[in-house]
C-alpha cells in the first residue's frame, strides 16, 4: 500500500515538472472527521452533513486548480482505540489515531483530521500505518481552554444584547441598584419639594399667611415634573417660594449635574471596553478552591492542578452513539474545563434538572477564576487542529486550499460563523480589581453624589424650620392683601 502511493505522489510530482498540472487536479479525497456536531452534523432533511470541516471544503468544486474533498462521518471516532502501548490522551486525540490507523483502507478515509498534541504525536513513532505520515502545515483553527460553570435562573448573569434590549440598553452604564435608588431619591425629592410650598407660610401660634392671587402654588404633579425636568438640566416655568424649596432644587440640580457626568463616563467606557472586558461582564466567577471537572487525560488539566493547585476531578463526557454530548449527564454542580469547540455544545444550554424534589433550570455559561495579584498565572498553550494524510499529494493539495480560503478572506468568514479562533496561549485568571474597572457604574462608586444628596435635603428641612421661626417670632405678618375691584391694574402695582 505504501509502495504504491510513493509511486502514485512520484507520478504527480512529475506531471507538475513538465508542465501539466491540469492532468492531476479533479481528484476527489475522503476526509475521515467525527460525527456529530460542530465537525460533520449529518442532515435529515438532506443527506449532505453540516458543520465546520463541511464549511471548510464546500468550496473546493469551485475552484479549477483544487480537488474535491468529501466528508466521511466516523460514528465511532469517540471509542476506545486499541493502540499497541496505552497513551494519556482525550477521546478526541484518540480518535484522529483511531483514523490515521484506518487511512487508505476501504472502510477508511484519505485524510484525517488531526488534533497535533506532544501525546498524539509520540503515539504516532509506534504506529506501523504512520511511517509515512505527513501534516498539514498551514494551521487554521486552534482548540484552546474554556471554563464554563452553571448557575440557577436570577443568579446568572446573563448577556444583554442591544439587539434584544433595543431602546433600553441605555441603562447599562448605571448598576440595577443605582438606578433603584435615583427613582426613590426623585420620589423623595419631589414629595418633599411638595411639603415645603405647602407649609411654608404656616405660622408657630399664628394663622397661615394667605398667599397673593396671583402667586402660583406648586401642585404634587407639578413637583414630580420639576424634579423630573431637573434630572435633564431642564428649567420650569414655576419657581419654589420657600426656602427649603430653593435650597432643595439647588442641591437636586447640582445633584443630576453630578449623575449626568458619571452616566457619560460609564457610557464612554461601554463603548470603548474591549471584547475580553465584554466578556468578562458576563461571566461566573469560579474559586480557586472549588473542585473542577475535566475530561480526562487533557493535559490543561495537569497544568491547572500542578501550577494552580486547583483541585480536579477528571471524568468521561457522556456522549451517545452519535457522538453528541448528553447535558443531563454533566455534573451541573462542577465548573467544567473543556475546548472551546466542546464548550460551544454545552454554553448557554439549559437544562431541567430534579434537587430535593423541585424542578429546577439549570444554565451553563462561561467562567473564570478571580485570582489575585499574587496568584501565579500559568500560559495554558493551545493545541492546533490539522490534517494528517499517508499521500504527500494529499497535504498538499489541503495545504494549497487553505492558503486560498486564507487569501479569499473565506476562512475568516468561517471562523466568525462557528466561533473560531488562532491564539497560542490562554489565560484563565482575571484579578479581581480588574472585574470592579470594568463594571458598570455600581452602588460603592456613587456614595458621594448620593450623601451629597441627603446632606441637601437635611439642609432644606433645616431652612424650612428656620422660614418658620423666622416669620412666627422675629417678623410680624405683613398686612393682609386687599384687592381693588374697581381697578384690577392697580393691584398688580400695589
């Protein structure tokens, strides 16, 4: 067998040396990929799978310089694979050994797709089928770490889109609890605003002072919409007679003045924060010192319990015969340590589970560790994703076509349409004051423009007694109001 593929790659290398590149393209290769999803997700409706290795080489038949490439589905790429020596491995590595060791068989495939690891490839120098193996050496994808953990229904923060919110995502820059407390600060002010015109000319053993015609009482209503118009620095054509009133309608204008900058700079810094910092805001925080399930032999694992000294528990994903991940399976009450790829399965997937006899929806989404300063921060490398073939024409051919979807900006189409990504390292800590940075505007960061508030209000209710003591022991009552029928001009002269 291997004899004859160095003949048939001999064949093809001269054909391109005398100019005939023509005679050799048009071939079709197999593809070996796991079934199920993100790789191959067989259709119902049609026979044609769907998935990220399909997207990748659906567009091979348009291109006249490039083979065709078809998907073979392997339903057991996640069982045991029975290897001459036993190797530390995930089932997803073992799988891609599983189907190197089945290449260029009629049952197998002509390509593989390949996870490159330090224990795939040592396992591959004790493979007899891969003495002449070769891989891949345009990389296009990376599997990198992803801590996800679940929460119950109100405890999850969930991820609010300004598609979904539409007009209301202007509250995001203000904290839930701050906007609670400006409603019941306008409440206050505007109730209390409504007491001081009222009262004011009340009189300690006197009667009240009857106020002029034409002097224009406040109403509730009108209170509500003077404090309402101040908190967008808008005047109103009614202007407080007493002096708890005036000091009150000072202190609340300087007051929004106040909460109206904080809102603009909460505002700029939802604008500008980058995606890692949006993804942060969204995110459960995991201790250090809660127990964390991984899949078994991922050697993130042996690095977030050597390094971290994180405890671990590693654990077999249930999968059923399809390869797909069972979610009712998962030990909700772990965090889970997995590829971002296996991650995509499981994030933002709800699931019924049964605690104490209640029904309960349990939510799984993305996590990190708060970490402080001092915590060691180790580099978690990240694995690349290739295609192994025993035809060097094969590789070739792959790698030629991936350099084209790279050139086309196809692959960068790609990788926004399943979550893709090529980073060399991940870090799975964020410190803790950074959380608090890059957090809307919160209850602790408002504590002087709200004890400036109240300092105003005691103010005023101390101008009011003051009004009071004033007009009922120091100064007599002016003479009463008389009003000439005869001449209503007059009046307003006198």
């Amino acid at each position: 067998m291997h004899l004859r593929a160095e003949r048939l790659d001999l064949i093809c290398t001269l054909l391109q040396l005398i100019g005939l590149p023509g005679l050799i393209h048009g071939r079709n290769w197999r593809v070996g990929v796991p079934a199920g999803s993100p790789f191959a997700d067989p259709d119902i409706d049609s026979t044609e799978p769907s998935g990220i290795i399909y997207d990748l080489f659906e567009n091979s038949e348009g291109f006249s310089a490039v083979d065709n490439f078809s998907l073979v589905p392997m339903s057991n790429w996640f069982e045991p694979v029975q290897l001459e020596q036993t190797w530390n491995m995930t089932v997803l590595e073992s799988g891609s050994l599983g189907c190197i060791a089945e290449l260029n068989t009629p049952n197998g495939s002509d390509l593989c797709l390949f996870v490159q690891s330090r224990a795939t490839l040592e396992a591959l120098e004790f493979m007899p089928a891969a003495s002449n193996l070769t891989i891949t050496s345009v990389p296009w994808v990376t599997l990198r770490p992803v801590l996800l953990a679940a929460c119950l229904g109100p405890a999850c923060p969930w991820k609010i889109e300004p598609s979904v919110l539409g007009a209301m995502y202007f509250i995001r820059p203000f904290h839930s609890s701050v906007w609670s407390l400006l409603l019941l600060y306008s409440l206050t002010t505007a109730g209390l605003l409504f007491v001081f015109e009222v009262t004011h000319t009340y009189r300690f053993g006197k009667k009240a002072v009857q106020p002029v015609p034409d002097e224009n009482r406040f109403t509730l209503s009108e209170s509500f919409m003077c404090v309402a118009l101040a908190m967008f620095l808008q005047p109103f054509h009614k202007h407080p007679k007493s002096w708890a009133g005036m000091i009150l309608t000072v202190f609340w204008y300087a007051f929004c003045l106040i909460c109206i900058i904080t809102y603009a700079l909460g505002v700029s810094r939802l604008l500008f924060q980058t995606e890692e910092q949006v993804e942060s805001h969204n995110a459960l925080k995991v201790s250090m010192e809660k127990e964390i399930a991984c899949e078994r032999h991922s050697f993130w694992c042996n690095l977030l319990h050597d390094q971290m000294h994180v405890p671990i528990t590693e654990i077999d994903l249930p999968r059923d015969e399809s390869g797909y991940i069972i979610l009712s399976l998962l030990d909700w009450q772990k965090p889970l340590l997995v590829d971002q790829l296996t991650a995509g399965l499981i994030m933002h997937q709800t699931i019924n589970v049964n605690e104490s006899g209640r029904n309960l929806y349990v939510h799984w989404l993305p996590a990190h560790f708060g970490c402080s300063e001092s915590t060691q921060q180790p580099t978690f490398l990240s694995l690349y994703l290739n295609f192994a073939a025993a035809w060097p024409a094969v590789i070739r051919s792959v790698n030629y076509y991936i350099r084209i979807l790279q050139e086309s900006g196809a692959l960068s189409r790609l990788a926004n349409k399943w979550n893709l990504d090529f980073v060399q390292d991940t870090k799975l800590c964020r410190p803790t004051e950074a959380a608090k940075q890059t957090a809307p505007v919160r209850m602790y960061q408002m504590n002087g423009p709200l004890l400036f508030m109240i300092i105003g209000a005691l103010s005023s209710l101390v101008g009011h007694f003051c009004q009071l003591f004033y007009y009922s022991v120091a100064k007599k009552n002016p003479p009463p109001h008389k009003v000439n029928e005869d001449d209503p001009e007059l009046n307003l002269l006198t």
